[in-house]
C-alpha cells in the first residue's frame, strides 16, 4: 500500500488516500474519492470527506471549480483515470460546469464505450449520467474572477502550479492513477493539455506501476512521459530511476537550459516512489512503513555536466 500526489496542496487528498486504503478501498475508488469528494460507498462512510477539485479554494492550484477559465472567461477542465488493468481509462476535457470532472473521467472509463470525451459531447454523457450542467458564473471564485479581469486589463499571466495527480496501490495490488486541472489560465477555448491524454499526463499498468505529469501541457504532450517511465519501470528500474532518465532525455532533447516546467512523480508495486523536475517539486508520498505521509522536495537537475 502506498500513496502519491503532485505539489504540496495534494496532501489533504494523499491523507485521504491512506485512509481509505488502510480501510481497504480499492485503488480507483479511494483517487477518485480523495480528488472529487463523497463518493456513495457505504464501507467508507466513517471517513471525513476532503473536496479538492471541488472547492473554489483548490482552484487557486489550477484544479477544478474556481480554477483560471480560458481566454474568453469560461472554465474548462480536463481530468482521467488509469487503472494498471489493462485498458481500465477513462477521460474527458474542455469539460464546462461541472466541479468534480475526475467523476466524469470515471463515468467514461466504466460506462462509456468510449475512453475521451470533450467539450459539449462531454457535458451530454455526464448529463446522461446524473450530473448536473452549472453555469459558468458558478464554476468561478471570487479570486479567479479578479484573475481574468486582471488579464483582460493588461493580459497578466496567473501564477500558480498545475495539476492534481494522485498515485494510489491498494491493498489488493491495484494500481490507480488519476490527475485533474483546469489547464493554462486563459488559454484559447478548447485547448487541451497533457492532462487527459495516455502516456502524457499519466500512465498505469499491473504489476509495473504508475506514473504523473504535471507542468507546461501543450510542450508535456509532445514526449509522453508517463508512458516512458512506466516502461522503464517495467525493465527494471526504480520509479526515481525512470523519472530521472526521461526527464534527462527530455532536457537533452530541448537543451537543458531551455526546458519547459515538468514535474513528474512514480510509484510501483512495491510501494516505491520516484520524483525529478525541471523547477522545485514538492510532492505528497504516504510511506506505508513509517506510517506517515510527508512531504517531499524534488530540486531541479543542475545544469552543469549535461
Ligand atoms: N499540465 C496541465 C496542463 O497544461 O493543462
């Protein structure tokens, strides 16, 4: 049993993780619960619930309700699963008016023929499947409407870092990971980041593990990195080993100097976790055998020797 999570505002959701799998909640319900909120399973229902995606708070991070809307004020968020059994995925994106898309992103991995469903094709299947479509005046907080006016004033960029991504082992052996963001502040509408596409913004496969992107998503996209490093993974090395030898590829593919901001996190079946970074990473990393859940800062590679 092990948990992971991207930045150090994942921890309520990491805390979450522990509890529900020492508890023996199977992987894919305990990340969907600690990224969404209440998840209806009698078994878990003497847990204190945490809401992130949901909480206009969390949006500070670039996460669900109250997260940066798009260049026309407008919140679209992009959020999947990946079970490590295979073909067990499911995401959507430029999803509007809904604060918990990871439960949509689920819906379409258990329910959908389809595994990516986006925009207004996203929001009819949720719909049909029980959700409710807010108007985007709700979607927004008081501090990311101030953003946007602020950006439309003089087109200042939001600062912030990018991207829940959860990495849960269960009891059982099952492997989940699941990530959630409401993408670049003011992007163009219908932009989608590393976030929801396999192999990019997360990756998982049984018996192997499991890894998650986080950072500049439309660069993110174009090297797979998830997909690497659980394919190194499954070769032999570590998940500090696999993060280590793609992010060094991806900066000698760039320069190192000219790299975008990438950070990336692991775990494998035995509980092991791995983290490298192009910016300082602080990252969530519930250790089963101290029985704590710390945090952890991954330091950016020096450029010297490469
Ligand atoms: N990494 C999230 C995004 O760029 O959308």
């Amino acid at each position: 049993m092990a948990a992971v999570g991207t930045w150090s505002f994942s921890q309520p959701a990491v805390d979450r993780l522990r509890s529900l799998i020492t508890s023996g909640c199977h992987a894919t319900d305990a990340v969907e619960e600690a990224m969404a909120g209440w998840l209806k399973m009698t078994q878990i229902k003497f847990h204190p619930s945490v809401e992130m995606e949901n909480d206009p708070e969390t949006g500070r991070h670039i996460v669900g309700r109250g997260g940066f809307p798009n260049s026309e004020g407008v919140l679209e968020c992009d959020a999947a699963i990946m079970q490590g059994t295979a073909g067990k995925f499911g995401a959507v994106a430029a999803l509007r008016g809904i604060g918990t898309p990871i439960r949509v992103a689920r819906k379409v991995m258990d329910r959908s023929p389809h595994s990516l469903l986006v925009g207004d094709g996203a929001a009819i299947f949720a719909r049909e499947q029980g959700f409710s479509i807010e108007p985007n005046d709700s979607m927004l907080s008081v501090h990311s409407t101030k953003a946007y006016e602020e950006y439309l004033e003089n087109r200042q960029k939001a600062s912030g870092h990018d991207t829940l991504g959860l990495i849960a082992l269960d009891k059982m052996g099952n492997i989940t990971v699941g990530v959630s963001t409401s993408g670049a502040p003011f992007k163009s509408p219908g932009r989608v980041g590393d976030s929801p596409i396999p192999g990019s913004g997360l990756y998982a496969e049984h018996m192997v593990g499991a890894a998650a992107a986080t950072g500049d998503g439309d660069r993110i996209m174009c090297y797979c990195p998830s997909f690497q490093i659980v394919q190194l993974m499954k070769q032999g090395s570590s998940p500090n080993e696999a993060c280590c030898a793609v992010l060094k590829d991806i900066r000698r593919r760039t320069f190192p100097e000219k790299c975008f901001e990438l950070g990336l996190i692991a775990l494998n079946m035995k509980g092991e976790v791995g983290a490298a970074s192009t910016v300082e990473f602080p990252y969530v990393f519930w250790d089963m055998e101290n029985d704590s859940v710390e945090i952890r800062v991954q330091l950016p590679p020096s450029n010297k020797n490469e």
